[in-house]
C-alpha cells in the first residue's frame, strides 16, 4: 500500500463523518492520530530518500558539466600547441561528458519533479495531522458536554412537573387528614371533662353572676 494512500482515503471530510458515526468519538480521534502520525513518519523518510536521489543526480550531473567544460579548455590548449592528437582526445572526452551530463540532467531534473511533488504531500499531511489534533481537543469537550447533558438528562427524567404534582398533592392531604385528626382529639379531650370540673367551671360563673349583679345594683341606687 502506498504511504500516501492515508492522505487519499483520510481527507478530513472522511473522518469527520467516520468520527460521527463512531461509538466513542474520542478513540476513534487518537487512532486516526496514531495512524496519521505513522503515515507522516514513513512519508518524511520516502521525502528524504527522495531528495537524496536528486541530489545525487545533481552532483552527477554537476561533475559531468564540469568535466565537459574542462576537457573544452584542454582542447583549445592543446590545438594552440599544435597537437592535434591531443586536441581530438580532449574533444571526445567532451562529448562523452556531454552526453552523460545531458542523462543525468534529465534525471535530475525528473526525480528534483518527484521530490518537489512528495514535500507538498507531505505539507498537507502535517497540516492535516495538525487539524486532527486541534479536532481532538474540541472534539473532547463537545463530547464532555454532551455527556454531562445525558446524564442530567436522566436524573432529571424522573422528576416530571405530573409526578411532582401528584407527590404535593398527597402530601397535602395528609397534613391536612393529620390536622382534622388533632383537632378531632382536642374535642374529645374537651367532652371528656371530670364532674368535678363541671361544678367548679359553675361555681366560677356563679362567683361572676354574682358579682356583676352586686356591681348593677350599686349603680342602680344613684
């Protein structure tokens, strides 16, 4: 599989919907990281293997050039001497250079395309991992918050406004069937008098009877 195949298939649309319907969104979240950050590991040193082809197709290339312009030099020097074996030789080394120079340019210049092509995939899995990580972290609190609102949820599912309606209600009734009980027994208590507390509630509005009539009499005189 290739090491770029996560930066096709886990476009951040993808794993957001793959998030979304994931039991636990959370450890759904760390395994693509883990993965994401697996994937970015191998990717930087495919990069790096890459780069390194280039370059070294640069320095081939660099020394044939150098080569080519050397063996020019010494053909001009060696034709102003008047040797002309000597120029002849020079000058097919020179085109033996070029030519090399000229294959591994194209190399260059084909693996450089490669290398350039594999650092951008590679920019856009570190931002991509990037986004994930700070998905992570909003992620986490949503999915807290939403926690937290399922359970009040539930706790509050058994209070609803008809049961706690009807709990007041019966407890209503009772202190009201508790107060006509204490009242009920005060009566009681009260039909329940001794004889002798009737004849002394008599004497005492007997004393009073009489007293007022005294006080009425005194008056009457004047």
């Amino acid at each position: 599989m290739s090491i770029f195949k996560r930066l096709r298939d886990l476009t951040m649309s993808n794993v957001n919907s793959i998030i979304d319907k994931a039991e636990d969104p959370i450890k759904m979240t760390d395994q693509y990281i883990r993965d994401m950050t697996e994937d970015l590991e191998d990717a930087e040193k495919a990069v790096a293997a890459q780069i390194a082809i280039e370059k070294k197709f640069k320095q081939l290339y660099e020394e044939q050039e150098a080569l080519a312009n050397k063996r020019n030099q010494q053909a001009h020097a060696a034709a102003q001497a008047g040797n002309a074996d000597l120029a002849r030789r020079a000058l097919e080394e020179k085109k033996s250079a070029e030519a090399k120079l000229a294959e591994y340019k194209t190399s260059f210049d084909q693996n450089k395309a490669s290398a350039d092509n594999l650092r951008g995939k590679l920019d856009e899995m570190r931002k991509q991992l990037t986004q994930m990580k700070n998905k992570r972290e909003t992620l986490v609190a949503r999915y807290n918050a939403a926690k937290a609102q399922t359970e009040i949820n539930k706790a509050m599912s058994g209070f609803s406004s008809d049961s706690a309606s009807a709990g007041l209600k019966r407890m209503e009734d009772k202190m009201l069937q508790a107060e006509a009980q204490a009242e009920a027994s005060n009566e009681m208590s009260s039909g329940n008098k001794s004889l002798d507390d009737e004849f002394e509630k008599l004497n005492k509005d007997s004393a009073v009877d009489d007293e007022l009539a005294a006080l009425m009499k005194q008056y009457e005189k004047q």
